[in-house]
C-alpha cells in the first residue's frame, strides 16, 4: 500500500489590527490620517476603534480640562475590549504630560511631538509594560514640517499647511506642544491638494495651529518665503477641487486683502472663523493677544460689506483671571452687536506653566459656568438669526456620508447645515436647493423639487 502524501496547509499570517481615536482639532484628525496611511503600508490592519484590536492609538488634545479625563474613559474602553490590547498616547497632551500619561493603568507607549510620526518603527514589540514607556524630546527641538491630510474618513479632508505658533497667549499650552511656527511648502501643499481631488471629495479645509502666519519657516528659515494670500491664491488657480474653507484665522492676520480675495474667488468659500477670546480691551492686553476690540469690529464689518450671507464664527473664553462683571458685560454687548453666526464658548481653566496660571484675581467657577451659559444661550440667538437670514436663498450643500438617525446632512458654502429624510444617492454630492424652514432640531429644510 502506497503512502499517502497528506499536504500541508500554509497558514496565512494575520496582520495586526491597529484602531485609532482622535481628540481634538482638525489638525489633529489630518495628521492622524496620515500616520495611519504610514501604519497601513507596514501591513496592518485598520479597523474601527469600537472594534477588538491588537493596537489603540489615541490623539490627543490639551486645549480643554477635561483631556485627562477623556484620555482615562478611552483606555478603560479599549482594554474591555481587548484587556491584552497595546495602547499608545501621542498627541499635544502626551508632549505636556508624558510622564503622568504613562502612569495611566493600561498605556503602554507615550510618544511626544517629534516621535508620533515615527509610530511604525516603536510598534515591533508590542508585549504589555508594567507601566507605559516615554519617547518623547524637548520641544526646542520640533523645527521639522511633516505634511498631513485626511482623506476617506470625511465627505470633506483636512489639509495642514501650517503648524506650530510663536505667539505667546498667557493661557495657551499649544506652543509648547507643537513648537514654533513653520509651514508645508507650497509645492507640497498644492500636490496634497490635488491628491484628495483624485479621490473624490469636494471639500478642503485648510488647517494649521495659526494659519494666517502661513510662509514662515516654509524652508527651514524664520522668514516668510510665502504669505497666507499668496498660498490661497496659488490653491484658487491651481486645484480642481470644487470648495475650499479656511478654518480659524487670527483677526490680526486676516487681511482686508484675503478677505477681498474670498469674496471673488469661486472655490473658496464664504465662511470665516475669527478667534476674539474677549471683546474686553483690559483682557486682550492681558491675554497678550496682539490685536483689540476695533480691529476685529473691523474685519467683521469688512466681511460682511463684501460678503453679506457669510458665515462667522468666534472663540470666547470666559472667567479668564481679573474678568469682573463689568468686563463680562463689555464682552456680551460687544458681541451682541456684530453680526456674527455662531459662538464657541470655552471655560477658562488653569493650565499648567501658563502665565495665566499665576495670575490673581481668579475667578469662581460657578461665576465662570454661568457667564458661559450666557454665552451659549448668545450663540444659539446668533445662530438661529443667521439660518433665518438664509431662509429663501439658492445654496450649494455638500451632502455628508452618514446616515445621521434617518436624515442625509451636509453644509452650504456659508455652512448652513441642512438635513433632509435619508437618501444614499445624496452622499458626497453637491445639490443646489431652495432654503425653506428651520425644523424643530434647529437644521435648516429646503423645498425638496428644489434639488437638482
């Protein structure tokens, strides 16, 4: 009797699956989306971060309070999903507190500003640590650009073209967490712009720690080799893609220049969001913010004057050390009378090595929360008069992927956000329709034979 030659089944080796969560700002989500692409080509897989994992990878922020607490709900979350699950902390919030991070029950890896864009090479032991290692250098030494830009995961991509701040806010942590201010070149910039074109999207939203400081440092030097209007410019003539939003912009940057450039351009869109964290003049001189009140009345007016359906947004922080009443009120008022869209509202709270830190005079949180109800409850008003505002207008919405409780939603150029009952054909699609009501959840309808 012959033998028989039983074959042997080669048994495929599975790749790594990697989840990743990002907290924060959009620069956070672009450059998220680019580590992963990095961590795709080393063969692993990515998958969603409610899913079972080998790898977690949390982005974070340091611009809110409750970072940490966030950070500790997310690795409770991930290690119930996969108590053996390799957990790793990069972001602005891992470069200001490594040491504290890896103390955290669960985290296995802290990596700093420098390092967290050389993830794939710190993930080829992945055995769990007794407690979570640090790789992370001085913040002096962050002077490099890595190019970011998100695509796939958003009906619209992020594109970075700028990082880092000089400015020196009294209550900021940023620059000492992302380093000075330096820019992508331009070249890189415009072929970034041009690879999310090929893939599909109809939206670019420019990001950056303080974007209108856009040029310096683009090659290595403190001087400016591009300014802010020449790089809009140069993406208006020289990408197809259809709209381009530029995201928060310093008022004392936002030149009435850009701002008449917006207005004729036929790509970027009429949508401004312009940080003024006080209207009080004693509290911007003590932020340490480099303009006042008059210059942001200023460009607020000019926006409107060449573009009177735009959208405005503002940051507002409140209960910032020495704010009296008097101060609130001068905010409140100051605000009430310009035409602005929307508000976001933040809470002062005390980072540490801020200057504001040490001031006096702190103010009561239960004084800062009700000062902020105030201002959301502003915000709302604001909003809602905007939307009314639009109520009749033909408008452009960019329609978004997901399916949001039954309705399809998506923005105007001047970020109307609309919704209508769900329908796939919409996503990613950009339809002209009339503006007709505002519905109980506070969206904007439009006349459904309206669409095109």
């Amino acid at each position: 009797m012959e033998n028989l030659v039983v074959p042997t089944l080669k048994t495929e080796q599975v790749a790594p699956r990697v989840a990743f969560h990002t907290l924060g700002c959009k620069l956070n989500f672009s450059e998220t989306a680019t580590i992963t692409r990095k961590v795709e080509k080393e063969a692993y897989k990515r998958v969603a971060f409610e899913e079972f994992a080998e790898v977690y990878v949390i982005n974070t922020c340091s611009v809110t309070e409750n970072a940490d607490k966030r950070l500790k709900g997310l690795v409770k979350k991930v290690l119930k999903q996969n108590p053996n699950g390799f957990v790793v902390v990069i972001g602005c919030y891992a470069q200001l507190q490594p040491e504290a991070i890896a103390a955290l029950e669960g985290v296995d890896l802290v990596l700093g500003a420098a390092e967290k864009f050389k993830l794939n090479a710190y993930l080829q032991d992945l055995t769990k640590q007794p407690q979570g290692i640090v790789h992370s250098c001085e913040i002096e030494t962050v002077d490099f650009y890595e190019s970011s830009y998100s695509v796939n995961d958003r009906t619209r991509a992020f594109l970075k073209v700028q990082d880092g701040c000089d400015y020196k806010c009294t209550y900021c942590t940023i620059p000492r967490a992302r380093g000075v201010s330096r820019s992508d070149r331009l070249e890189n910039i415009i072929n970034n712009a041009n690879k999310i074109a090929k893939e599909g999207l109809n939206e670019i939203v420019l990001t950056g720690v303080n974007i209108g400081d856009y040029g310096k440092g683009e090659y290595g030097n403190k001087k400016h080799a591009h300014t802010f209007l020449e790089l809009i410019q140069a993406l208006d003539e020289g990408t197809p893609i259809n709209r381009i939003r530029i995201s928060s912009i310093e008022p004392n940057l936002l030149s009435e220049e850009i701002i008449s450039f917006v207005a004729k351009s036929q790509r970027f869109v009429p949508h401004f969001h312009i940080p003024l964290q006080s209207g009080s003049d004693k509290i911007l001189k003590s932020m340490k913010r480099r303009y006042l009140s008059p210059l942001y009345k200023q460009r607020i007016e000019w926006i409107k004057k060449t573009m009177p359906d735009a959208c405005i947004g503002a940051d507002v922080i409140v209960g910032y050390p020495g704010e009296t009443e008097a101060d609130f009120l001068e905010t409140y008022r100051f605000i009430s009378k310009l035409p602005l869209s929307y508000l976001h509202v933040f809470t002062y709270s005390e980072r540490p090595n801020t200057l504001a830190e040490q001031m006096e005079d702190p103010v009561p949180h239960q004084v800062r929360n009700q000062r902020s109800k105030m201002l959301r409850a502003l915000s709302v008003k604001k909003r809602r008069a905007f939307y009314e505002s639009q109520l009749g207008q033909t408008v452009e919405v960019l329609f978004e992927d997901d399916n949001k409780k039954g309705y399809s939603t998506g923005f105007s150029q001047n970020y109307v956000k609309v919704r209508t009952p769900w329908n796939p054909k919409l996503r990613n699609t950009i339809q002209k329709v009339q503006l007709d009501q505002i519905d109980e959840a506070g969206f904007v309808r439009f006349r459904s034979e309206t669409i095109v």
